[in-house]
C-alpha cells in the first residue's frame, strides 16, 4: 500500500496543528460556534446528537494492520471501544470529546491517517472498488490514481468551499462494485488502442434529494490529463454551481440544468484554456504511486477445493463470504460487520485488533473496507481460509450472509446522527430478527436492503434492491420504501411503492415483498430481476392489502 | 482604522473604498470601487485623476475585466462569509490566467487567518482584515503550511510540490 514520505508526513502534521490551534480559539470562546463550523466541517468533526462525531478517512478504504489496531486503540481509549465503517469507505467514531480530537488526529497522523475532507464543501475521501488489486475481471487496479486524486485534492487551495460537497469513485472493473455512477464523477479505467491507460469520465451522478445516474462526459481522458480535466470540472462548478440552495448545490444539478452538451462545452473549453497552469501527471509520479501497488509477493499455489471434506456452515460461509482472486491458490475473503443484532458496519475495539492481527497472520497484513459496510481480508492462501474462518468466528465476525438480505447498508440514523428524521439501528435489528434462519436467507438469494435515516442518503437507500427511507411525520418515525433500485454495473433508482409505514410495520412490509418474490420468481431470478420483469403492481397490491385480505 | 496585511506586514489602509451616497473625497488619491458603480458611469472613471480599483462579487465572471486591467492598480474580491469560495477561482484566474498585476486584495468579512493560506495561493497579495483580527496570526498564517500537494498561482505556493504543470 501507498506509504507516507516526508511530504505527506509534514502536509498531515501541519495540518493536524491547524486544526489544534483553531479548536482550542473555539474553546476558549475567540471562534464562534457559526466560525468554527466550516472549520471543524473540513475536518470531518461533527457536533451531533450526544457528542461530536468524529468521520476518519480511510482512503479508499485501504487499511494496514497497523493502522486498524490504532483506530480500535483509539475508539477504546477516546471512546466507547467500538467505530462504525461508513458507505465511504471511512470510520465514525460517536462519543469523542471535543477537546480530545486534536490528540487523536496527531495520533493517527503517526500512523499515516486523518481526517482532512471527510466533511465539508470540498472533494471528499476518494472511494474505489474493494476488490481492486484482486478481482480477476479487472482491466487495471485503480487505488494508485486514487491516492493521485487524493494528494492533489487535499487542501487544494481553489476548491476547499465549493458549493456543495464533492465524491469522486475510481473502478477498474467492468463491474462497477464502487457506485461510480451514483457520484459526482465517477471514473472509469479504459486503455486505448495503444493499450494506454486512460478513463471514461462520468459527471453529474448522485444520491441525496434529487438522485441522479451520472452522464458521460468524456468517452477517454489520457492519463496525464486526469488532474488538469478534474480541475477544470471542479472550477466549472465551483464558478456556477448554486449558492442560494443547499439542496440544488450538487453538481448534478448544474449539469441537468445546463444539460450535459452544455456542461461538456464549459469543461472541455476551460481545460482547453487551463492547461498550461493546470498539473500534469507526469510519468514519474505515475510510477512512484504505483510502485507501491505492485503485486503481493503471492507463493505460486495451485487452486484446492477448500470445503472438501468440511463441514456445512463452513462450505455456506465459503460461499457467501468469499470471492475468487485473479492469483491461483488465493481468496478474498469478506468480513461481516452484519452479524443479526448488531448495528451494520459497527465493530469493537477488540474485533478490531483480532483482525489485524489475523490479516498479520494470512493476508498480507491488509485490510480493505468496502462501501457495503463489511471489512475484507483480499489475499488470503486457500489452504488458509478454514483457520481464517475459525478466527472470524470467535470474533462474531462470520456471519455468512454477505449479499444476502440482512447484508444491509444502514446509516447510523436518529440514535446518532442529528440530520436524521428517523432510526434505522433498531429497524436493523427487526428485520435481522424476523430474517434471521440462514437457510431462508440462502433461498431468497441476493437481495440488497439499503436504509438511510434522512434524505442525505448516506444509506444509498435509492440504489438497494430494496431502499428505505426513514422520513418525520407529525413527529412520528415512518419509513418510505422503494424497489428496483441498484449499482454494481446496471444503475437504477429504485421507484417508491406508496404511502410510507411506521415502524413497527417494516418488517412485515419486506415479508410481503419477499412473499410475492417466492410465489412469482421464475427458476434462478433474483428479487431484483422479478422485479423487473413483473412491475411494481404485484408488489404494491400485496403491501397494501389489508390484513384481513391477505390472509 | 483599517489593517492591510501585504508582504507579511501589516499597515493602515491607504486606499479608500467608494460610498454611493457619499462623494469621494478630492483629495482621495486610491479609491476602491465596486463594478457595478464603475459600469453605471465608465467616463467619470476613466477620468478619476488618482489610483483606481475595482471592487467585484462572488457572481462577476473575471473575463469580463480582461481588456481593461491597466486601467486598475487593484482589484478587490469580496469573501462575504467563509463558505463562499468562488472569489478563489477569481483570484486564480485573475493572476494565473488574465496576467493582472496589480494588488490582488481580500476584502469582507471572512477574511481571517483560516483562509489567508489558501487565499495567497490563489494569487491574492494583500488581505484587508476583518475587525477584531489579530494581525500577527494572519501573518503567521502565511507560513502555515511550508509543503502543498498541487501547483497554483506560480510564485504563490511552498517551495516543495508534488505535482507540477
């Protein structure tokens, strides 16, 4: 993985100063709360509900054993012993003190860590396919020109208070496993017919209120204009994107109010004219980066048939929670933050250091976090998954249900987060309740419950198979549910089925859902693919039927 | 009185900003004057005998100034509340593109040391601070950082880069 130099190390420390000196003039009352806030903000310090938050940028969600023993050595000794990893790729930490977070930030900077952008109007922490490096279907790994797009956007003087924040999502993979298309610009590894590396740009995409497929602004952009074409992206916008509006100010809706003709013109046209002031990526630097994502040093290992000869919960934790990897004899392997009757994505302290102490023992001492909320451990030798299992286990770390659906997405909600409308942990928990034999969840395959507590959509509720929508009602928590929604390669929105449920009835609502599935799928159809064949009505019909009709 | 920061020094203001319901003095000999007001009146500008500015807003588009920047020997950028962020692309076009070389100046509330750093990198060399501001922070604030990750207005950055043109 991308080491620190003495750059990187004297950027964060300085940095991590800034940030002491501007908290302790809040303290001692010479900022205001309204002063201080755009300044904690890009910082990733929220003041919520019982504490602040604290957001950490994990960036692309690459992780040493090192760096995740410090981060559950922080949240014990800062906090309450466990964090929460987030749909980008970072960790929450939900009950630091405010006068602490100076102390924790030059903490992690001796590790390489920090939490610069991960809040705020500004480029947000760069987000990239989890299985980047491993998966066999992929064209390039993409994390070294995301750590690219990471250097150059850290406190990038021009584009610290744009109108709105802003998510960039690298993929080098026909399948898109990193939403690429639901973010700001989401780019996409392509080689030319020189075989050069270059990207597919798409612009304009995002969740929140209004959400939006993202549109292709540039077909190939060549490699050493990557940061000069993203400059002039980001300078377009931050010149006309909307002020006035919070909720018009993602660039999505400049480009749907221009139209996409238009806002290429600007962009091509302001690249054209900034080029000579605008970086370029020089070959170098390209090499240096990338030096540090070489290949593992892999033994050559033939493939082995891992589940002969093992028992049943072993070969249904093979199936669900690992994926094949472009080296003979290796493994990627995933860890469940979703075990039923947990917060999904939440992991202690002590979880914490026992996985990196076992990505020591069998996985490079790597460890990745994918935008699902589970952890993965990509590099793991086949001969190895049996023992790797075992160890999950005693962690409550193999729930085999990755895909399945109570691998939900779920935002902190109202518990936490003080943009919420409503809760999503205890929603969780009663839907893992009511879902809760494995065998089921394996007949109803794979089904992608996303939930967010408020619009923000932290939870991607637009893109889950199923979304869910916490929304306030006369002070009450209700919950609007949507279908059809998805990422991974076929982007969709999900459509909403009707009026909105209380709590209690969300459960209920989902059996029902699923109940249509199993009587209407043909052999092999995922909900999804039901869902898209039959329509909304069936659906729709049967959630609303009264009880007395449905039985 | 108002405090200039330029040059890491820190000095009474010795231009003087226009009020439409005032006349400027006679004897004014800098005057700073927004767009708006220079636009409703181009001749009586062109005619003002001493250093003239103009005074521009987050939503004025620079280029418009490009055939007529001798004419200024400042211009000021207006940064009303910390999150508005369009007078830094301003700055840099200004600068890095139009070839102004005036005194690019800061003005508005939210001019204060958490901005100053970024804001010279941009291509601003003067700040008018805001009220109440400690002029030593700001100075020390253009030194905060002494290494940036990307290239901008030439001149203005650290010494040590990562990335070049």
């Amino acid at each position: 993985m991308y080491r620190y130099d003495d750059l990187d190390h004297t950027l964060v420390s300085e940095r991590v100063a800034e940030f002491r000196d501007q908290t302790q003039r809040f303290l001692a009352g010479e900022l205001s709360e309204e002063e201080y806030r755009p300044l904690r903000l890009r910082n990733g310090l929220y003041i919520q509900r019982h504490a602040p938050m604290l957001r950490i940028s994990i960036p692309y969600g690459l992780l040493s054993s090192l760096q995740l023993r410090k981060l559950g050595d922080i949240a014990l000794r800062y906090d309450r012993g466990y964090g929460h990893f987030t749909t980008r790729q970072n960790l929450q930490l939900n009950w630091p003190t405010l006068e602490s977070v100076p102390d924790i930030l030059e903490e992690l900077a001796a590790v390489e860590m920090h939490a610069i952008q991960t809040s705020g109007n500004c480029v947000r922490n760069v987000t990239a396919d989890h299985l980047a490096g491993v998966a066999p279907d992929e064209l390039d790994d993409p994390r070294p020109y995301c750590e690219i797009i990471r250097q150059w956007a850290t406190l990038h003087p021009e584009f610290t208070y744009l109108p709105r924040k802003f998510k960039i999502a690298v993929t080098g993979s026909p399948a898109d496993r990193a939403a690429s298309e639901v973010h700001d610009v989401g780019l996409h590894m392509r080689r030319d017919q020189a075989g050069n590396i270059g990207f597919e740009v798409l612009v304009g995409g995002g969740l929140g209120r209004a959400p939006a497929i993202g549109q292709v602004i540039r077909d190939f952009l060549p490699l050493p204009e990557l940061l000069a074409y993203l400059e002039a992206i980001l300078r377009v916008y931050n010149r006309y994107g909307r002020r006035d509006n919070i909720h018009k100010a993602r660039i999505k809706v400049l480009v749907k109010s221009l139209g996409i003709e238009q806002f290429r013109a600007e962009v091509e046209s302001e690249w054209q004219t900034g080029r000579d002031t605008a970086p370029h990526l020089h070959a170098a630097e390209v090499d240096r980066v990338r030096s540090y994502f070489k290949p593992l040093p892999y033994a050559s290992l033939p493939d082995v048939d891992a589940t002969a000869d093992r028992e049943l919960n072993f070969r249904a934790w093979y199936r669900y929670n690992t994926r094949p990897h472009k080296t003979p004899g290796y493994r990627a392997v995933f860890v469940s933050l979703k075990a039923h009757g947990r917060p999904p994505g939440d992991m202690t302290s002590a979880q914490m250091a026992a996985l990196a102490d076992l990505a020591d023992a069998v996985s490079f001492g790597l460890i990745r976090v994918a935008h699902d909320q589970n952890l993965l451990l990509t590099d793991v030798r086949q001969e190895d998954l049996y023992r790797t299992w075992l160890a999950l286990q005693a962690q409550e770390l193999a729930t085999a249900n990755i895909g399945t659906l109570t691998d939900m997405i779920a935002c902190p909600g109202l518990d936490f987060c003080s943009l919420a409308n409503a809760g999503t942990i205890s929603v969780a928990r009663d839907i893992q309740s009511r879902f809760n034999d494995l065998d089921y969840l394996y007949d109803l395959g794979e089904i992608e419950i996303k939930m967010s507590g408020c619009m923000n959509a932290c939870g991607h509720h637009h893109v889950g198979h199923i979304g869910i929508l916490g929304v306030e009602k006369h002070g009450e928590e209700w919950y609007q549910i949507t279908l059809g929604g998805s990422v991974n390669g076929f982007t969709a929105l999900g459509e909403v089925i009707g009026p909105s449920v209380r709590q209690h009835a969300v459960p209920e609502t989902i059996e029902r859902i699923i109940e249509v599935y199993l009587k209407r799928r043909d052999d092999g159809e995922r909900l999804i693919d039901t869902y898209r064949r039959i329509g909304m009505a069936p659906f729709k019909e049967r959630v609303y039927a009264s009880r007395a009709a449905a039985a | 009185m108002r405090l200039v920061l330029r040059q890491r020094e820190v000095s009474a203001d010795d231009w003087t900003h226009f009020e439409a319901d005032r006349a400027p003095d006679a004897d004014a000999d800098a005057l700073i004057v927004p767009l708006i007001e220079l636009r409703k009146d181009e001749a009586r500008w062109q005619a003002w005998p001493g250093r003239l500015g103009v005074r521009i807003q987050p939503a004025d588009k620079v280029e418009s100034l490009a055939g007529e920047l001798d004419r200024y020997a400042l211009i000021a950028v207006e940064f009303p509340t910390p999150s508005e962020g369009r007078g830094y692309t301003q700055g840099r076009l200004l600068r890095g593109r139009l070839g102004f070389t005036g005194e690019l100046r800061a003005v508005g509330g939210a001019v204060k040391r958490d901005l100053i750093f970024a804001l010279a990198r941009c291509g601003f060399d003067a700040f008018e601070l805001a009220a109440a501001e400690d002029p030593a922070a700001c100075i020390a604030a253009l030194g905060r950082y002494t290494v940036a990750y990307q290239p901008a207005v030439a001149g203005s950055s650290p010494q040590r880069l990562r990335f070049s043109v």
